[in-house]
C-alpha cells in the first residue's frame, strides 16, 4: 500500500496575512507539518499544494516536494479542502502515480506529531475503517448553549435547563489538524469523512483553531506546554 501526505497551504490567507509561513516558536509553522509527514516514514510522497512561490520554497527547504502549483479555481476563497484534494491526485495520475491511502494535513498544525500519525494509522488499519478525524470533546455542552433573539438571552435548548453537565451526551469537533482517508473511498464520495470514519480522540491542550492573533498567541502557550511535558 502507498500513501500520500497533501499539505494545503494557499497564499491568500486573509485574517492572519501569510499565515502559512508565518514564525510559530522559531520557525515557519508549516514546517511542523512536513516534519511530522516525514518523521513519521508512512508516506511515500509529502507534497505540499500551493500557488504560491514562497510557500513553495519554503515547503522544498523542509524536505517536502512541490511538483506542480495550484489552479487559480482551487486557490480562491470558495474553494474547499477535498477541491484541492481532487485536483492533487488528478495531476499525480497524469504522471502515472496512485496512492492507496490520502493524508490531508493543514499548514497551520504544529501540534502534528510523526508519533501521532504512526498511531492514527495504525488504529485505522486495525479498525479497518475507510478514513480516521481527530477530534476533540467540546469543553462545555452544547446542549446548554444559549442564543440570542430581538436582544433577549435565552437557553436554545430549554429541556436540558436541569440536567446536570455530567449527565448529558458528550458532543466533538474536528481537531483541525489531519485526515486519513483511502484514496478510492474519497474519490467515490468526495468527502474526508465517510460513512466508515473513526476518531481520533486528542487532549484539548494539544489543540487549537488559528484564525486571529489571539489564536497564535494561545496556540504557542500551548505548544510550548506539550513539549514541555514530552
């Protein structure tokens, strides 16, 4: 079986201006990403899908391979993840090149680790599932959650009022970090999250949205946390 690391990481990033190369605790943070697709000796390819000649240069210094650049329709802001997906495993066909196994891995996930990919995959494989998601348990219920209408503050769901936090269904999120995926499966359905899709269960301390600088801040806290404590 073979396996392809893609790393998506366009230019155009708009909150955080070029986000994807930006200097995360000494280094560029897509550099943690590469690193832990090539440390984790699972992949016989790590490609990193970009339009941008910077990133590229920068992803080919840290070992990862940039074979061609991305299309202007998949570098836009409508453009989603499997988009991108689709055309990097077209362009490889064209080449002659197939993989049994896909792993998306974001740009901005320095809390990747090669040790945290070598196990993902291999509860995949034990499971044998069809793709594997990190995620993580919300810190508090959604359940109590309010919302907010004509300037009034109430529960949006009134029936868990009473019901204590430890009696209600824990609820997840997407960790934002990677997905394993088979190749045929994805390209069949087109999403990374099929019917046959397993968790990954990940400490809350080890992850963290990056859309503002109050996020890179946090996020750094907490990188520097997990190593701390390695």
């Amino acid at each position: 079986m073979s396996s392809i690391a893609i790393i998506t990481a366009r230019g155009g990033s708009k909150r955080i201006p070029r986000k994807n190369i930006k200097e995360f605790c000494g280094k560029p943070i897509i550099a943690y990403s590469i690193q832990a697709a090539l440390e984790s000796n699972l992949f016989e390819e790590v490609m990193v899908s970009t339009d941008d000649q910077e990133i590229a240069e920068i992803a080919i210094s840290y070992g990862a391979k940039v074979p061609f650049y991305r299309s202007e329709k998949t570098s836009d802001d409508y453009a989603v993840t499997a988009d991108v997906l689709r055309e990097v495993l077209a362009e490889y066909k064209d080449i002659g090149k197939s993989f049994t196994w896909l792993c998306c891995i974001y740009p901005t996930a320095p809390f990747v680790t090669a040790g945290k990919l070598q196990a993902a995959f291999t509860s995949l494989q034990a499971a044998g599932a069809d793709a594997l998601v990190p995620v993580v348990k919300f810190s508090y219920p959604p359940q109590r959650c309010f919302f907010i209408k004509n300037n009034n503050l109430a529960y949006k769901w009134p029936e868990y009022i009473k019901t204590r936090s430890q009696d209600l269904e824990p609820f997840y999120h997407d960790a934002g970090q990677f997905y394993f995926v088979k190749t045929n499966v994805f390209e069949d359905k087109f999403t990374l999250v099929p019917e046959a899709t397993i968790p990954c269960l990940l400490d809350e301390m080890e992850v963290q949205d990056i859309d503002t600088i109050d996020d890179w801040e946090i996020a750094e806290i907490k990188y520097q946390a997990m190593i701390s404590r390695r």
